[in-house]
C-alpha cells in the first residue's frame, strides 16, 4: 500500500494543483490500510471519514475521486445526486448506487480470477479451434493430408495469428436476456439469470473469425472455471471494504430555506443519509454493509452552501476542502505536465493524418491566457475551456487533414493563435470598453 506522498504523487501526474483535496483523499485512503492491519474488534469501530470537495466545475472533483480508485483497483461509481429527484416525488430509488458499486466489484474480480485461469483455459480453447480448423486446411492440400511436417506447420502459424482472418463456424452459448424487477425489499431480482440456472443456456452455431471466436470461447472457459458463490462473496467483500462512491451535483439538493422545492430535494437528503450512515442493501449478489464504503460528495455550491444540507448528512462528511478555480499558470500546467496532456492528445491524434503538430512556449502562454479570460468573463468551466480553445485553433487544421497526404509540419506559435482566435480576442478588447 502506498504513503500518503506516494498517493499524492501518483494523483500529481494527471491532476495540476488542489493539493488540500488530493492530502484529503490520500489520507482517507491510506486510513483504509492501516484499519485493515487493526483488530478485528477495533476495526469494526472505525469508519471512513467522509469527504465534500466544494469548487466550481472543471477543477478536477471528479477525476481525482476516478484516479484514486484506479490507483488502487478499487470499486468506483460516480453518481448524480439529481438523479434522484427526476422520478416522482421523492426520486430515484437511492439503492441503486450500491447495487451499481457491486456490480463494478463483479467485473474486477472476475477479471483477477479469469487473469488467473487464462493459460489454462487457452490451452481448451486453442484445441476447440484447431480442432474445427485443421481439417479445413487439410482439404484444400490433399497431397500433404495428415503429414508430420503439415501438422507442425499449422500449429505453428495458427500461433503466430497467421488464421485470425479466417471464418469458422463455433457453437456457442446465448446469453438470457436480463431482466431486472424489484422485489419488496427493494433488491433486484435477475429473471434471466434465474432461467439460466435452472435450464442450461440454449447454445447456437455461429459465424465468425478465428480472432473473436477465441475471445467468445476464452470468456466462456472462463466462466466455466470460476466458481460463482466465490467470485460473488469476494466481490461484496471488496465492495463493502474497498467501495469508493463518487456523489456529484450534491449542492442540487441542497436548497435554501423558503424555496419550494425545499420538501422534495430534503426527502432526498433523507434517502441518501442511511446509505452514508450504514445500512443492509439486497442486491442480486447478496447482501452488502454501506458502513466502511468511503462517499465523496462535489458540488460548486455557487447558490447553496454545505450548512443548507441537513445536519445529519453533514455530520457524516466531516472533511470538507475547497477547491481553487484555475488561472494562467494552471492552464499552462495541464497543457503541457500532465500524463497524455491535451497538447500531447491532439499531436498524436494528427499523427494519423500525417500532421506533425509543434506547440511554442508562447503559443501554450497565449491559450492559457485565452483560457483563462474566457472563464473569468463568461461561465467559468474550469479546465474544459482549454477543450473549447484547442477544437477552434485546430479546426482547419482537423478538417483538412487526411492520411492520404504527405507529412507536413505545422507550428502552433503566438502569431497563429492570435489568427486563428482574431474573432474571440477582438470580443475580449471590445469588452473592455463596455461598462
């Protein structure tokens, strides 16, 4: 498990600034590790200490809740907290975001354990092939028919993919359709996974190439080997104890007094808070304890602020870290630090088209400065205004472009910023002038 630096560092490398939030986070996750090497005893009273992150859109809420749980291959979903006022009165069934969380737990156990088994399962799966598509090639070299060296020669080019063109005919399973009811606990109740236990799955000859039928084959020799009472407990174990819940637009549901969406956006606080608190929530899975899942809540809170939350939902995020709008510096810093940053996006993007793209010190100045006028003079979007600015630099550039053409070099400089954004830096100057 890494050190609070090492977390930090890690977020570093595809976030710029906001070191409060990512110290917050890095805390809350590293608090995980040590609870797990207390006493049982112990460890059962110590909960995650929850987490509000408060700033404007774009800042990177979101994408450091998204990199912190992959930096640890931990079970991720991100809600919207006004999902749960557009149905009814009260909302959506609030639930769900769990049954959500165990269902992104599922795909990463059962990809660890298929990671496991898959030279075993190859090895099944390679025979299944060959067997179906050795004696198609047989036939069509009658004079070599069951030779040695015939035989060595195909093993040998089936390895090396020289088939995974080829069209083969493969019997496989069809998946039930899925169909999700509730019942009266609110648990779901998967009518096509109940068929399919009981009857097994009709199975159907199918169409395709040497390549998709190993993947379909491998995933079906897969599931073969797993066992699925395992594979679930271990799923709602990391669930319950590793969940990472990422609830945004909470300032939504937080409305000031004397407004009359007051009741409805308050029923929803109070749906949501057990959930925060710690409840038993029936999915298809099995039953899972919200008690140790760490929530980050985000919201811009530009109209509301976090005391318009009920006080029992703000006692149970007891962190709350503001996050700083960004400037010039910090458009520079995410156009040229980060890992696969914008700058290095579009260059590789117009590499297909044979446009070798070079970005000036001056050139990466002007769009930040761009950048950050624009926020400060119309809605501030944060880091996606960067997106806006680089779609209208590079739109003739885009556009033109094709793989056809010969490679040609194009520097993106101060001069040809300034040409290409003539129309948005004359409605900078114009405004100047206007009272």
């Amino acid at each position: 498990m890494m050190t609070c630096n090492e977390i930090v560092k890690n977020l570093d490398a595809y976030i710029i600034g906001q070191s409060k939030a990512k110290r917050a986070v890095a805390i809350a996750l590293r608090n995980r590790y040590r609870r797990s090497k207390l006493p049982k005893s112990l460890s059962d009273e110590i909960t995650p200490k929850n987490i509000i992150l408060k700033g404007p859109t774009g800042v990177g809420k979101t994408e450091i809740a998204r990199r912190l749980a992959k930096l640890v291959n931990a079970p991720f979903v991100k809600v919207e907290a006004t999902k749960y006022t557009e149905v009814g009165y009260v909302g959506r069934d609030v639930e769900s975001m769990i049954r959500d969380l165990v269902e992104a737990s599922v795909r990463i156990v059962r990809k660890e354990y298929a990671d496991k088994i898959k030279d075993k399962a190859k090895v099944i799966v390679d025979k299944k092939i060959t067997d179906i598509l050795y004696p198609l090639k047989k036939a069509t070299k009658p004079e070599e028919m069951d030779t040695e060296l015939f035989r060595s020669r195909f093993y040998e080019d089936y390895e090396k993919g020289l088939y995974d063109t080829e069209t083969i005919d493969i019997d496989v399973k069809e998946q039930p359709k899925q169909i999700n009811l509730l019942d009266g606990g609110g648990g779901e109740i998967n009518i096509g996974q109940i068929m399919g236990g009981m009857f097994k799955g009709p199975r159907k000859m199918k169409k395709m190439t040497v390549e998709r039928a190993r993947e379909v084959l491998l995933e079906e020799e897969c599931d073969k080997m797993i066992d699925p009472d395992q594979l679930n407990k271990e799923a709602i174990y990391r669930a319950e104890q590793e969940g990472i819940i990422f609830i945004d637009e909470i300032d939504k549901i937080a409305a000031k007094k004397n407004n009359g969406q007051d009741v409805s956006r308050e029923g929803v606080q109070r749906d949501i808070l057990p959930i925060v608190e710690g409840s038993v929530v029936n999915t298809k899975y099995g039953v899972v304890h919200t008690d140790y899942i760490l929530f980050i809540a985000a919201g811009a809170f530009h109209i509301a602020s976090v005391s318009d939350l009920i006080p029992e939902l703000q006692g149970r995020f007891p962190i709350q870290v503001e996050l700083n709008s960004l400037d010039k510096e910090d458009f520079k810093k995410i156009l040229t630090i980060p890992q696969n940053a914008i700058t290095t996006q579009y260059q590789e993007l117009l590499k297909v088209d044979n446009v070798d793209l070079e970005f000036t010190d001056d050139a990466i100045d002007m769009i930040a400065e761009l950048a950050e006028e624009e926020n400060d003079t119309n809605e501030n979007i944060g880091a996606r205004r960067l997106q806006t600015i680089m779609e209208l630099l590079l739109e003739d550039i885009s556009f033109n472009a094709s793989e056809n053409n010969p490679v040609v070099k194009v520097k993106i400089d101060k001069p040809f910023v300034m040409n290409a954004m003539k129309d948005l830096i004359h409605t900078h100057d114009f405004k100047k002038y206007v009272l």
